[in-house]
C-alpha cells in the first residue's frame, strides 16, 4: 500500500479527485522548511519541520487534482486507488500505483 489514496466522487456532472494522506507525523509529505523557505528539498540547508497536514492536499487547492496527473493517459478510476506522489521541481504530481505498491 502506498501512503497516498485519491478519493473519486461523483458531484452532480462531474468526477473530483482528492488525494487522501495516510503517512505519519514526520513523513517527507508532511515537511516544510523551518525558516519559511518555499523549497522543499532537504538538502537546501534548513531544518524541515512537520506542518501538521501533508503538502500533497495543494492538489485540490483551487482545481482538480486531474490536473496534476503524470501518469498514463487512460485509467480506470476508483474510490481508494493507490496513488504515488512526486514532486517535480515546482510541485507535486500523481499517479495510480500498482494495487500491491
């Protein structure tokens, strides 16, 4: 199981996604830099700190996690679906798991 679930409803016409965190206090998803620096990289030379919620819910600030797909083109969707999670230099981006990552 990857730490990282997307939830898939259907709200009226259409499919919102949202990513569901299941790491712990600490995880590497969860970090942000003591001194109020926006990267995110460990070997930027501050402390990292845990925010209390992961950096990976900005997926749905404001848009739709679809959005930030890096994955395949095509995929089935479903409630639950393991997802893993990368940053990519500017932000974070998504794609299914295999069901036993």
């Amino acid at each position: 199981m990857t730490g990282h679930t997307m939830s898939v409803q259907l709200e009226r016409d259409m499919v919102v996604l949202t990513p569901v965190c299941h790491e712990p206090e600490g995880a590497l998803c969860r970090l942000r830099c003591d001194s109020g620096c926006p990267d995110y990289d460990s070997d930027h030379g501050h402390e990292l700190v845990d925010r209390g919620y992961c950096n990976v819910e900005w997926l749905t600030d404001g848009g739709n996690a679809a959005e930030f797909h890096a994955g395949e083109t095509e995929i089935s969707l479903y409630d639950g679906m393991p997802i893993t999670v990368q940053w990519n230099g500017e932000g974070y981006e998504w794609s299914k798991a295999d069901r036993d990552a």
